[in-house]
C-alpha cells in the first residue's frame, strides 16, 4: 500500500476552503490529515511529523530543508480582519505589546511593523495570563484568528496588520503558504492544487454550512477579505517578510 502524505492545516475558518476541497476531493484517500494551531503545524514540519503544512510563512527560518508546494496561501491584498493589534492608545503611545501565543508569524509582523514601520520600541510580553485582553492604557496585544471575530469595535484603537504592512511596502501579505520539508510528487502536488481550487469555487457552498456571527460577515471574509492565489507580488512580499525577520 503506497504511504500517504501526512499533511498538517490550521483549523481557523480561513483555511476551511482548503478544508473543504481536500475533503471533498479523492485525494483524501491518499493523505492522512490532521487539524493544529499555526505553532504546531510549524513543528510537525520540523519535527517530520508532516511532509506539507500550511505554515506561518516565519516557521520557514526553522526549518533546514523547505519548499513551497502550492499556488495557493492565506494571504491579503490590504485588511484581512483577522489580524490585529488592539489598543486602548494610539500605537506610538504603547509601551507594552502582549503577543500571541497561538501565532509566531503575526508576532514577527507585529515587530517588524514596530520597528520598521512605526519605529518604536515598546517591551514585549510573551507570557500575559489574559494576553487577549488589556485594560491597561498603554498595553496593546496581538491577536489573530477566529478569536479576533468581532472584536474590532471593543478597543479604540485597532490596526489590522496585513493593511499596516501594505502601507508599509505597498505589497500584499502571505500569513501561511503550503510547505514541505522533502521533495513531494509533482502529480501529487498538481492533484491537491486541483483539491484547493476546488474548495475556492466552492465557498458559497461552505458558507451554508458555517454557523452566522451576528457580530463578524463571514462571507465577507472569505470571499473578499481573504486572498488565496500566491501570486508572484505575495511571494515577494513573503521573502522580503523573512529579510526583516532575519534583521529584527
């Protein structure tokens, strides 16, 4: 019997097209699937628990052998709505950033933005008991995912990182591409592809089955907010994302 593919996927909302596809497709007999936090699928990769993941694009510097194996990702051409930096003060005035346990790429976009973009300085909390929440006026915190949903209107200041990144580099932003940590079958790569596209055409499908938020427009958000093509702009921006990794 031929091995499957071990292949590792976030189960945020985002990436349930992908889901959707995969799931949908006779390529599901070939590939053994399992659902993480964008962490976890990084260290499957590492670790070779997985052969592909769709990783946070900042997981790649941690891994010695990647490539990528799609010509879709998580990606956006200006706000996604689905990664922020909530704050009770204008981002200049912040004095401590609260990140996000859940997510090392948004993190690092975090502190390239405030180091290269808004230039300052604040301290960085990597352990807050409640980090998604902040009472105090000069804390803000990173947040990112299905946790984010209806929370834009909670803080009075709110930057929606993938559009502070465009203002920043005039490029849009890839948050997690498809990568593997060995060589993959070109037939196999060209048969999830196909299982992709398939989960993209059908997102009007996949809305009817995802439960309404009176408080977040999912149909905005995954037909328009969200942008899955990896087009040759996303990888630019996704290998100019690492540069200002590596100098951070």
């Amino acid at each position: 019997m031929k091995k499957k593919i071990r292949i590792s996927a976030v189960s945020y909302t985002n990436t349930k097209p992908f889901l959707y596809g995969l799931q949908h497709s006779a390529i599901i007999d070939q590939i053994d699937l399992s659902l993480d936090m964008p962490a976890d699928c990084a260290q499957k990769l590492i670790d070779d628990k997985a052969d592909i993941g769709l990783i946070p694009v900042a997981a790649t510097l941690s891994l010695p052998q990647w490539e990528i194996v799609s010509a879709y990702c998580i990606g956006a051409v200006g706000a996604v709505n689905s990664v922020f930096i909530f704050s009770n003060c204008d981002i200049n005035d912040v004095k401590r950033i609260q990140l996000d346990p859940e997510s090392r790429s948004s993190n690092n976009l975090a502190k390239v933005l405030l180091k290269n973009f808004w230039k300052i300085q604040p301290e960085m909390i990597t352990d807050a008991a409640d980090y998604g929440r902040s009472t105090d006026l000069d804390t803000a915190f990173v947040q990112i995912g299905d946790r984010t949903f209806g929370k834009a209107n909670q803080y009075p200041f709110v930057y929606d990182l993938a559009q502070e990144w465009m203002n920043f580099t005039g490029l849009p932003f890839v948050f997690a591409a498809w990568i593997a940590n060995k060589p993959i079958p070109a037939d196999f790569i060209k048969e999830m592809d196909k299982a992709l596209k398939f989960g993209l055409d059908h997102r009007t499908d996949l809305l009817k089955e995802l439960s309404k938020r009176p408080d977040f427009d999912l149909e905005d958000y995954l037909m328009r907010k969200l942008d899955f093509d990896l087009t040759e702009d996303k990888k630019k921006a996704l290998y100019l994302f690492l540069e200002f990794i590596k100098a951070l």
